[in-house]
C-alpha cells in the first residue's frame, strides 16, 4: 500500500501514527462493528468520523442508494434529489433561507469563509486553537484533528501571507475575544468556530461564550460562521443551532447530510447567500455538487432520525462515560471525559479540560495505550486522543458489555 499512496493512507489519521498501531484495512462494516481484511471485527466507534448515526449498511440508506444509482450517478445537471435533501434540511433548520451543497466539510467551510470575505469586503478570519475546519489553506493555523495528532503547528505548502490574515485564539477564552475585536474588529471578515470543538477531542463551549461571539460579530459587521460539520444533526435534530440556541450567520455541514457518502453543504441567511454565483460575484462550483447518491442517501437518513433515536444514543452516551469513569477511579487512572449529547472524548487527565492547551496536556502516551488495547480486544476506538468517539443506535448492550471489559483490561494493566 505504502509503494502506490503516500503513508499507505488516503487521510493522516488512518495512519496509527500516533498510537503505534499498525493500520488495518477494512473489507466490510454492518450495524455497530467493523472487519478488518484479516477477518477480525471490532466494535466501532469511529463510525466514519460521525455520519453513521443508525451504524453502518443502514438499510434505508443502502435501498436509496441503489434507487438512486440504478438511475444514474452523476449527470452535471440540477437534479431531483439535490431539491429534496435541501427541503428536509430547511425543514429541520428554520433558521435558514438557501443552502449551497458541495463536496465535502473541507470545501463547505472553505466556501463559507470566501462567502464571508466577499460579503463583508474584509480579509482577516478569526478561528480557535485546536479547531480544525478542513485542510484548506486559511484553515491550518494551530489546527486539531490529524495535525494535533502529529504535532504539527501548520502545513508546509501555506504561505506565511495567506497565514497573516487567520487570528487564531484559545477557545473559550472570553477575554481574548473582547481582546481581539477591540484591536481587529472593522478588519474581521468572519469568526468561524465548531460550536462543540471535536477536533481537539469533544470540548464544549463555556457559559457566554457562543453568545459572546454572536454580539461581538453583530458589532463589528463580521460574519458568525459555525462549523456544523461534526455537531449538525448529530447533537440535536437542528445541530447545535437547536442545542444552545445562537443562530449564526452561516454554517458548515457534512457527514450526515450524506448518510456516509462525500457532500457538504454551505447554508445560511439569503442576503448573504445570493452573494453566490450565479447570483452574486462570490464564486463557487463543483462537477459532482449535489450528487444525486450522496443526496438520497443523505435524504434516507434524515428521514429516519426522530427523538427517540436521538434518546437512545445520548442514553447511551452517558451510561458508558460513566462507566468507564467509575472503572478508571477504581484503578487510580487520572481521566476525564466530556460529553456532549452522542459524542464524547477521554481525557487521561485530572483537570478541566476547556480548550486545546489543557487538551494537549492530557496524558497522549497513555492514550495510545488504551486505544492498543482495546483493539486487541475487539473494539476500535479513534486511533488519536484529539478525537471524538461516536455512538450509533446501532450499538446495544452487548456493545456496551464488551466495551466496558476492553476498558477493565486496560485500566488493569496501566492503573495501581
């Protein structure tokens, strides 16, 4: 593999580099587990880094992707089920006037950020250490996710000019914000935030600090921008818009609108949003855009989501954090692990963690440890502590059983 692409892998991560595994290759994936081409099956909870809220081969999903490819998989012309997907999703977020789908998280967010700039007229972006909000050059300025995990600060290939105009500020660090608008207000084009970090492990956002953001970009006449990439529909049937109730100017999707398959999408108010080609000056175009199987199998998914899905999978969430706390006390093992509806992160640490630098401070060694053994024991968890578990309602007791022995082994090897 490592002779035909870089790393042997198509995405950093994928790599176990920083857990000292070696990376497995995946031939099939059905409910909460995953197998591996060796025949091995693992419990999952990377669930492709979040869109498989119903776990994997949901049937819905694959039944529309057949239907829909059995038409065609791509026709370079609007089609049905690009208006379809955008109906469901304008249902589930009032907030919105127009959507724009594209690709993938990456170029959603790069798309939102060229929106901003050529909506206000200004050049300078304000992001949050340890946020990670795709690989597009203004973005990898003390970036999560793979970069966090490889230690990296930045991207070589990145001019330092480009660099200059992203301001990049501890998260949920209030006074730094006030700081940074009273030096940079009128210059801002844009905060971009992801209203729950997921890409420095699963940090909520303090008391006042969404709305903090929200006043001050009001202000100033700069652009609120939520990454929603990870959180939308996943924390709530309307994201983290619904969760905390601060309406951004626009936000970034991803992952479930697709059901699992490539898509983005970009949507907010349409004063904004008509600054996009054709109707405005702002361009943004992609040959596969709206691709009518990402967009059904999206549209399949969306459709089945209901409370009590969402229920079950927080339920859950919050019975497995609390037993792998319970275990880790037991054994004298500092953790601590935040949580956010479905979505959670260990930390092998004794303090709060709140933003990138007490996450880096976090025990990673120990990390990599966990993540080998619960491997070993069939159950695959993110292969970095800079990451957020994901839990389906395709995971069951049995799920939750087999996990908790995992974490027992762990925490008697490496505990008093």
């Amino acid at each position: 593999m490592a002779r035909l692409i870089p790393g042997g892998v198509n995405s950093p991560v994928r790599a176990f580099t920083a857990v000292g595994g070696k990376p497995f290759i995946t031939t099939k994936a059905k409910g909460a587990y995953i197998y591996d081409i060796d025949g091995n099956r693992y419990v999952d909870y990377v669930m492709s880094w979040g869109p498989l809220l119903r776990g994997h081969t949901f049937p819905a999903s694959i039944a529309a992707i057949r239907r829909a490819a059995g038409n065609g998989v791509s026709f370079g012309t609007a089609a049905e089920a690009e208006f379809e997907l955008c109906a469901l999703v304008k249902k589930r977020l009032a907030w919105i006037d127009m959507i724009r789908l594209v690709n993938s998280g990456t170029e959603a967010c790069m798309t939102a950020i060229r929106l901003a700039r050529g909506f206000t007229g200004r050049k300078i972006i304000v992001k949050f250490d340890g946020g990670y909000h795709g690989h597009s050059d203004s973005f990898l300025v003390r970036a999560g996710s793979g970069l966090a995990t490889g230690g990296l600060p930045a991207s070589a290939g990145v001019p330092a000019e480009l660099s200059a105009l992203t301001i990049s500020l501890p998260f949920n660090d209030l006074e730094a914000v006030d700081r940074c608008f009273d030096r940079h207000g009128r210059k801002i084009a844009a905060v971009i935030v992801e209203p729950v970090a997921g890409n420095m492990g699963v940090v909520p956002p303090d008391d006042g600090f969404l709305e903090l953001l929200r006043t001050k970009t009001a202000e100033h006449g700069a652009l609120l921008v939520f990454d929603e990439v990870i959180t939308g529909f996943r924390v709530a049937p309307g994201g983290a818009v619904e969760l905390f109730g601060i309406v951004p100017d626009l936000a970034c999707y991803g992952k479930i609108l697709g059901g699992g398959l490539p898509i983005g999408a970009v949507a907010g108010k349409a004063r904004i949003m008509k600054m996009l080609a054709p109707l405005g000056p702002v361009y943004q175009a992609g040959t596969l855009s709206g691709n009518p199987v990402s967009a059904a199998c999206g549209a399949a998914l969306l459709k089945s989501l209901n409370g009590r899905i969402y229920k079950q999978i927080e339920n859950y969430a919050i019975e497995l954090t609390k037993s792998l706390e319970a275990i880790a006390a037991e054994r004298g093992i500092p953790l601590t692990v935040n949580r956010v509806a479905g979505l959670f992160t260990p930390y092998f640490s004794a303090e709060k963690v709140t933003d990138f630098e007490t996450a880096r401070r976090s025990n990673m060694k120990l990390y990599a440890a966990l993540f080998r053994v619960m491997l070993n024991h069939g159950v695959f968890v993110p292969p970095s502590g800079y990451e957020a578990w994901f839990i389906s309602d395709a995971h069951s007791r049995t799920h939750l059983n087999k996990t908790l022995r995992a974490f027992e082994r762990f925490a008697v090897l490496y505990g008093k």
